[in-house]
C-alpha cells in the first residue's frame, strides 16, 4: 500500500489535511502549556513582589496625578502589572561641565524623578519574574505605564519578593 | 444522493475546529467590548501646546469645538485658554546651575477643554470618542483653522449632578 493514495490519505485511513490540522493545534497547545506554566524551570514559586519605576524628568506641575492605590497598566500590552504602594520625588538632575573643567550635578528648574514602588502577584523563575502568568518583568526593562491619570515611561530599577505564597 | 450519504457527519476535528472559532469570537467580543460601561462625569483637562510662534495667539477660542487631527474624533469644547512664554533650560557654566530663559516670539498656549466623560476604574475617557484621557499623553487637536500636537497636562474629573 502506498504511503499517500490518490485521495491523499495517509495509509489509505487518514486525511493528510486532518492530519495537519490536528498536528498543528497540538503544537499551539504544547506552546502555550509551556508558556504559561514555565516548564523546564527548576524555580517556580508563586510570591508577591515589589518593583521601583524611575520615571525623569516629569514636570512639578504633574506630581498631583501620582497616588498610592492606583492600579497599573502596561500600556502596548494593556496588561495590569500591579498597584502604586509608594512613591516619592527628588529634583531632576543632570550632569554638567563648569568653566573650571569640574563635572557637578545640576537640577533642573520645574522638574523631578519620580521613584515609583509598584505591588504585585507574581512568580519568580529562573529567569525573570512572571506577572499575570506571563507577563516578563525584569529589571533594566523600560515600560510605558498607564494609571488611570497618567501616561509615561519609567524603567524599573529594582525588584524584590515581600512575601512568598 | 441516497439518505445515507446525506446525513450530517460531524467528527472530532470539526468538533475541534468549531470549538476554536467559538473561542476566537468570545475574545473578539471581549476585546471589543472591554472598554464599556463606567459613571458619566464632567471631564476637564488641559493640553500644552509649546514653543508655538507668537502668531497662534489668538487662533483658538473659548467656546471652540475641538477634534483629534489624526482621526477626527470628539475631543470637546475649549473653556479657558492662556499663553505664557517659552521657557528653555539653559547650562550656566559659570555658576553651575541650569537657569530658564524665555525664547523669543514664542509662546506656550494651554487650553483647557470640557467634554461629558464616563469614569472607569482604570481609565476616563471622552464619552463621545471613548478617547482616554491621562495626564503625559499626547494629543493631536485641532480647532476651526488651527492643528497642533500637545502633551495633557492636567484633568479634572467631577460625578455629573443626579438629574
């Protein structure tokens, strides 16, 4: 009997489309289990974490719109990534070269950083922290946030686990 | 065609499939119907237009209908317009500091706009346009003979009087 008949029937039985078909929702499961569970880790700890954005420069007038409490997005991923458990100001500043060739560090007039410790659930693996399953929190990355006042980009500086679940 | 060959033959791969279209529909009505619902207010907020040349003065008026330039969408009704200079930041190698100075003919024109909003947990939003309005984002506004991008700068969100 031939491999492929007329037909296109594998063995004479099987439907090469179906078989395609079949093999291919297999691999779109397989992908996503293992996406999502992070198999092949050795750590896989659920925790709650918390992470420091540095968000610079941002105008003084605009300090009003950061809160304690108010949830956060991932804004191209429209993802929640946690709530602001903190915040604080401190003056922008730059780097500067004087007359005398001395490099000083300047603030800059109407403006600020803001260091912003953001709450979550999340797992650490080997690699990275997972929030919402999936979502790669690292630090170094930068994020464009949303909260429900405002839109900015901030890098996360730091990350550290409170508490294990 | 006999009775036999007629009669509807369903297997588990068109089970699989059916159940994969089904799954992709309930997503696409999430997805698009993520956004609805929420308390109507008053939303006002303020857009900066910066280092715009002397002449805009006077371009945009209170009472202005404005639209988003890109898409068209509602944006609301300008209520209070106001112009300052345009400051620059500028190194002073003397002293060490960084000082501001006003760039000449140039102005920085703020205009505040009123639109009926719907408050969210997450987000408030124009009720008109459903466009979402947070303090850092950047608009494209434009007014009976003008346009200009703009960063919003400060909102205002007030619960509409029960009627």
């Amino acid at each position: 009997m031939a491999v492929l008949d007329k037909k296109g029937r594998l063995f004479g039985r099987l439907n090469i489309i179906d078989c395609v078909a079949v093999l291919l929702i297999i691999a779109l499961a397989a992908a996503a289990v293992y996406r999502f569970t992070a198999s092949g880790m050795t750590k896989n700890t659920n925790c709650r974490i918390r992470y420091t954005l540095v968000i610079r420069p941002v105008r003084d007038f605009t300090l009003d719109f950061y809160d304690k409490g108010l949830s956060v997005y991932d804004k191209a991923k429209q993802e929640y990534i946690g709530d602001v458990d903190g915040f604080r100001f401190e003056p922008y500043e730059l780097s500067g070269v004087k007359n005398d060739g001395t490099f000083v560090m300047a603030a800059r007039p109407e403006q600020s950083t803001v260091y912003l410790d953001i709450a979550a659930d999340a797992r650490e693996t080997d690699t990275a922290f997972l929030l919402n399953g999936a979502y790669e929190l690292k630090v170094g990355s930068e994020i464009n946030i949303n909260t429900k006042y405002v839109d900015v980009t901030g890098t996360v500086v730091s990350a550290e686990i409170i508490e294990y679940k | 065609m006999n009775e036999k060959t007629a009669k509807l033959r369903f297997t588990p791969l068109d089970a699989a499939i059916i159940a994969i279209i089904l799954l992709a529909a309930a997503a696409a009505v999430w997805y698009l119907t993520r956004g609805a619902g929420g308390e109507p207010v008053d939303l006002r907020y303020t857009v900066e237009f910066a280092g715009k040349d002397a002449s805009f003065e006077g371009l945009p008026q209170v009472g202005d209908t404005v639209y988003d330039s890109v898409r068209g969408s509602y944006l609301g009704v300008i209520t209070d317009i106001e112009y300052t200079d345009s400051l620059v930041q500028i190194w002073n190698p003397e002293e060490g500091i960084y000082t501001q100075e006003a760039v000449p003919d140039t102005l920085n024109c703020y205009l505040t706009i009123a639109a009926d909003g719907i408050e969210r947990p997450a987000a408030a939003a124009i009720a008109a346009s459903d466009i979402e309005i947070r303090v850092g984002k950047e608009m494209f506004v434009k007014g009976k003979g003008y346009a200009s991008p703009g960063y919003i700068v400060w909102m205002e969100l007030t619960p509409k009087e029960a009627e």
